[in-house]
C-alpha cells in the first residue's frame, strides 16, 4: 500500500525533462529533428498517404506501413501504436524509463499520453471491410486500436509501468496538458515521475475532416505568412520523462503551465486570442517569471488564417512585439494531439543547442501582425521557452520551458 | 487526498437524476425499468443545441444538474469530462462516411468528434474560460478522472467541474464493444469543506485485496459492469447512504485500484 492518504497541497516545483524523444517526418529520434530544424529542411511531402486523394502535403513519418509492434503486445498492433514504438525505441528512451523503474518501482511512474484520434484508422480500414451483413472483420479490434487509452496502455505495457494511467484527449493541446497533469499527480505524491507524450497518426477522419472545414493548406504550410492558406498535417510520436527537479540545472526542467477555454466556438479561435492569452499568462505565473524573461516563443502557428491572427494578438498582448517567435509546423506539419509534446521536445532542442529556429516556409510575415516572426534561423544562448498548443473545442494549453534560475 | 463534494447528479437506465438514484439507496425507492436517458442539452444557445449529438446532451445535462446543485456559478469551475469511447454516434457515421467513394466528413459532425467537444460545448454555454480537460482509461475512465478533478481542485486550489458518461455504439462497432448503456454522472468537487455534502479521502492502493466494491443488487451490478461511468455507481451508492464514514474501491488501471473513503457531513 501507498502511504499517500494524507498529503499536504503541494508547491509548484520545477519538474526535469531528463530524458525525452521524438520521431516526425523529420525523422526517428531527436537527432534527425534537430539536424533538420539547423538544415533548414522539410519533412512534409505531397500527400501520399495510402489512397487519398486529396491535393495537400503531409508530415509522413517513412516505414510505418513495414513494422508491426512487438510480437508480445501484437494485439496493439495499428499504425498509431507502431508510431508510438518508434517513438518508445529512440533517443535511449526505453532504457532511461528502465532505470527509472528500478529507481521509484513500476507503480510509482505515471503514464500519461494525448492523442486525439489514436488509432481510428483501423476503424476507418475495417468499416470498407464490412461483410454482406456490415459486420467487422473477425480480427479488428477496437479496444487494442482505435480506442482512445490504447496508446496509453501501449505505451505503460511496453515500458512495464504499473504507475496511474490515462489518455488525455483534447485535439490539439492533449500532449501540451500532459505536463500540466503529471505535474500535479507528482505533487499530489500519487507518484514520483512520469512517462508523458503524446501519438498522432494520419488518418482518413483527419485528412478529410480538415478538408471539409477548408482549413488544409493545398501547399507546404506558412505560418503567419501573408499568403498563409492552412495547415498541412503531421504524424508524429514524442515522449518524455518527468522527474522532480531537485535542483538539477543540466536538463531542461518544465516551469510552468497554463490551461485555459476559449468558450467561444467549437473550431475557430476566439477572435482576440482571449483564451490562449490566459494560458499563457497562468504558465508564466506558474513560472515566476516575468514576460520579458521569455527568450522565445514557439507557436501554434497552424498557419490557418484565425488561429495565427489570433495567437498574434495574444501573444503581442502578453509579451509585446521584441520576443522572437516562430511555428515549426512547417518542419513537421501540424502533428494535432501529438504538437504539444513535439514542440516541448523541439524546445529542448533549441535550449541546448541555443537555436532560435526559423518560421519555416514563411517568406513575408502578415503585415497586420505585431509579434517578432523569425524568418531564418537564429544562433543564441537560450534559457526560456514558451510553447502554445490550442486545439478544437476553444482547448488552450502553455508550457514554458527552461532552466531553473540558479 | 481529501476533497469535497459540493454538488452530485446522475442519470442512466432506471433513474432519471440522482434524486431516484438516491431514494433507492436511501430508502429502498424502487427504479423505473422502463427508464432510459432522454438527453435534452437545454443550457446550450440553440445553434449548439442543434449541432450537439446525445452524447454530449447527456453530458451537458448531467454536469448542468450538478452545478445547479452545487450553488456555485459554472463560469468559477474547472472541468474535467471523461467518457471510455467518446461520441459513440458520431465516431461511426464518420467511419461509414470514410468507407463510401466520396469519403465527405461533415463539419459539424468532424467536430463533434473530437473526444472533448461536450467539453468545448460547455464552455461555450456555461462561458466558463477555465482549464478543461477530457480524458479517458477505458474501464477505469471514472477512477482516471476523478483522481485529474481531484488533483486539480488541490494543485490549482479550483473547484472542479467532473463529468463523466457514456453511450452506445450503433452496429456494426457494437458488436466489438457492446454495452454503454447511456449513463451520466457528475460531481462538483472543491478542496474546501465550505457547504460541502461530503468529504471524499482518496488514496491509490496496490493491494489485490479488497477488491473493486460491488453492487449487492444483481442488476446494478450488470448496470456497473456496463460502462466506465456505471463503475462509479458504489461510490454514488455511499454518497447516498446515512452512514458516517464508508470504503469505495474502484478499479484504476489492472495494478492498481483507487479507495475512496466517503464521509457524510450533511445534508
């Protein structure tokens, strides 16, 4: 038994990213995402996803279609779990998270993942192979696929955590919020780390679901461009391992999060960025730091026309018009439940490495717009990163990211 | 872990709110067989009202009759919506959609299936601007997100907001995942004691013994046994019950199992 009835309400607490991994189109580990963001190199391509048809890029991630999950969890096995596994295998991830374990025990590491539309694609695959009667296929299996907790479950039995566990779903912030709650179940002492992440993966609901809002780009994505004209979408996995602080300063650390509602509309930003300046106020006041102490900013940046006005007035609103911004959804295309975990992992990329990487694509900024859009790359020492994830249903979510003051 | 219970509401087959719910615990009122959830959504604007499908008419209703309940304003609160599969309704007409030559998604529809949109259309009627999170663990959905309402009211020193329901799959899904008969249940919940109806004291066990509390009435067991929102029902059964002190075990992941010990304080 856990002795952790009696808790006393806990402090905000710098929590460590010791160890953390991504796999995009950019390619397998944070290597391959790093070497990109410096080259200045695309991962999106012409939609070529199985048999769309539909005039846009994407952000594939290569070999997904060739390598089924391990044998011993083969009942996961869906391009949504496969994606996880990449994610799971890079970067030494699998052997920190081992490590962890025998540091805190199974039980005591959380996991917990966002995805928005998990593995709807065997769904979606399986309904074309409805029998004379419309039944399934024997061997679809919803709960181990499709279901929203199956990449957490995935995700807990292939690291062998029996830590809490679950999915957090909420489009296009889910991998940003997960942050926010294994921050408070680690100080609520319901565990001492966390595994968390976030899995998305193309699929036939999301390509013509964007489609039909006429929100996808029928060109490579440009944020905050003048000319901007959608988004183009990614898949991607990305994990990270979060564990108390305690003074450590090698590591980036998580120093705040904001979550906040736009309560304004299911799939358009509130109009002045209300919603999304809330939560990037509460993170910075999570944080204790001040707006001037950001030294970057990396964006939503959908490089839809309402999003990237939107975030423009929030973000000019809070921090002004000095602090150097930039989306990198033109690197990776918009990765949906799995963006905020990305860009937490490219904002630790851009910390040790005191990259301040460009709005890729983007050649003119929209002149309307007050915020600092970065059109090339910039080398210089960094300590903090403020990432913005906002997704349907007017669900906002900030992390800033950094090293803790010494 | 303790927090507080400021308002309570619940619908499902057999009870329309959580008033028949608790006469049956309380006093042994009998359930109406013939009962089942007609979810009305009556807080969303009417442009939401026509757009939302009944799953989240049914979680909008039941978080609503809990705010109600609770006497505090629905823009102060947090939320933190669960369901194990979400729009049951929606997810399969996008998928038939998909598999027809045209493959057209409907807007709304698309919309609407995102796991937190009942949560995006009660911000949007209850304007509350507040964190709003959905999440889900399939069976043990309730235990998951009770343990995010609580730690948020702690952390964030917030009231919380908790919903959680489920609904049906038409065929052909149903046949995969059968069951979800539709059930609803809400909370508010508070790290304050203020006006509160009871204290809920939660810890994470990972004893096998005692395990899951059951339902001592075979159909309420089978009704438990139905969902992620019916495995709350032990907890709602002591929510209801005179006694002064009571033990809840709920599932919460195959390791681990969540108690809750509820303690009466009032009326």
């Amino acid at each position: 038994m856990i002795s952790n009835s009696k808790i006393s309400p806990p402090t905000t607490q710098p929590l460590a990213l010791s160890h953390y991994t991504v796999v995009n189109a950019l390619g397998r580990g944070s290597a391959a995402t790093l070497g990109a963001l410096r080259n200045g190199k695309s991962g999106l391509r012409r939609c070529d996803f199985m048999d769309t048809e539909l005039d846009t890029w994407i952000g594939r991630v290569d070999g997904l279609e060739d390598e089924a999950v391990v044998a011993r969890l083969h009942d996961f096995d869906c391009r949504n779990n496969r994606l996880a596994m990449l994610g799971l295998a890079a970067d030494g991830f699998e052997s920190a998270v081992a490590a962890a374990r025998a540091r805190y025990g199974a039980h005591r590491i959380a996991v917990i993942i966002g995805t928005s539309t998990s593995g709807i694609l065997e769904t979606e695959l399986a309904y074309r192979r409805r029998d004379a009667d419309g039944r399934l296929p024997a061997t679809f299996n919803y709960r181990t696929t499709h279901e929203n907790y199956s990449v957490t479950d995935f995700t807990r039995r292939y690291l062998a955590l029996q830590g809490p566990a679950f999915t957090i779903s909420t489009a296009c912030s889910s991998s940003a919020k997960v942050f926010a709650s294994a921050s408070r179940m680690i100080a609520s002492g319901l565990c001492d780390a966390a595994v968390v992440g976030g899995v998305d993966s193309l699929c036939m609901t999301t390509l013509y679901g964007f489609s039909s809002l006429e929100i996808v780009s029928t060109a490579p994505c440009r944020p905050a461009d003048a000319e901007r004209s959608g988004i183009s979408i990614g898949e991607a996995a990305g994990f990270a391992l979060l564990e108390k602080a305690d003074g450590r300063n090698d590591v980036p650390c998580l120093l705040g999060y904001g979550e906040s509602s736009d309560a304004y509309h299911m799939s358009t930003p509130h109009p002045e960025g209300a919603g999304a300046r809330l939560a990037m106020t509460a993170a910075l006041q999570r944080s204790g730091l001040e707006p001037a102490q950001i030294d970057y900013v990396n964006l939503h940046g959908t490089a839809t026309r309402a999003n990237d006005n939107a975030e423009d007035l929030a973000v000019s609103g809070l921090l002004g018009s000095a602090t150097p911004c930039s989306s990198t959804k033109g690197w990776t295309g918009h990765t949906l439940g799995a963006a905020g975990i990305t860009e937490a992992v490219i904002a630790c990329l851009c910390l040790g490495e005191g990259l301040l990487p460009a709005s890729l694509n983007t050649t003119t900024v929209d002149p309307g717009f007050s915020m600092n859009v970065l059109l090339e790359n910039r080398s210089q020492p960094i300590r903090r990163v403020l990432s913005n994830s906002f997704g349907f249903g007017g669900n906002n979510a900030s992390l800033v990211l950094g090293y803790p003051a010494t | 872990m303790i927090i507080y219970l400021k308002g309570i509401a619940a619908t499902g087959p057999g009870f329309e709110n959580w008033d028949a719910l608790r006469n049956h615990f309380a006093v042994g009122a009998d359930l109406d067989p013939e009962f089942v959830p007609r979810p009305q959504g009556t807080i969303l604007p009417s442009v939401e009202r026509r757009r939302a499908s009944p799953t989240i008419k049914l979680a909008v209703d039941v978080a609503q009759e809990a705010v109600l309940q609770s006497g505090l304003k629905a823009e102060q609160l947090a939320v933190v919506f669960a369901s194990s599969n979400g729009d049951t309704n929606t997810l399969h007409h996008i998928c038939e959609a998909l598999a027809t030559p045209e493959r057209f998604v409907s807007p709304t529809r698309f919309h609407n299936s995102v796991h937190n949109a009942p949560a995006g259309y009660w911000s949007i009627a209850s304007g509350s601007m507040q964190s709003s999170s959905t999440v889900c663990a399939w069976n043990d959905t309730f235990a998951a997100a009770l343990v995010e309402a609580a730690t948020q009211c702690i952390a964030e020193q917030v009231p919380v907001l908790l919903a959680v329901f489920d609904t049906p799959f038409p065929e052909p899904l149903y046949e995969k995942t059968p069951g979800h008969q539709p059930f609803g249940i809400a909370m508010v919940l508070d790290a304050n004691s203020q006006h509160s109806l009871a204290g809920l004291e939660l810890s994470i066990e990972t004893d096998d013994q005692p395990g899951a509390t059951r339902m001592n009435d075979a159909q309420l067991e089978a009704l438990r046994c139905d969902s992620s929102a019916a495995r709350s029902l032990p907890l709602l059964a002591a929510c209801a019950a005179g006694e002064a002190q009571q033990e809840v075990v709920l599932d919460y992941t195959e390791e681990l199992r969540l108690k809750v010990v509820v303690s009466r304080l009032g009326d």
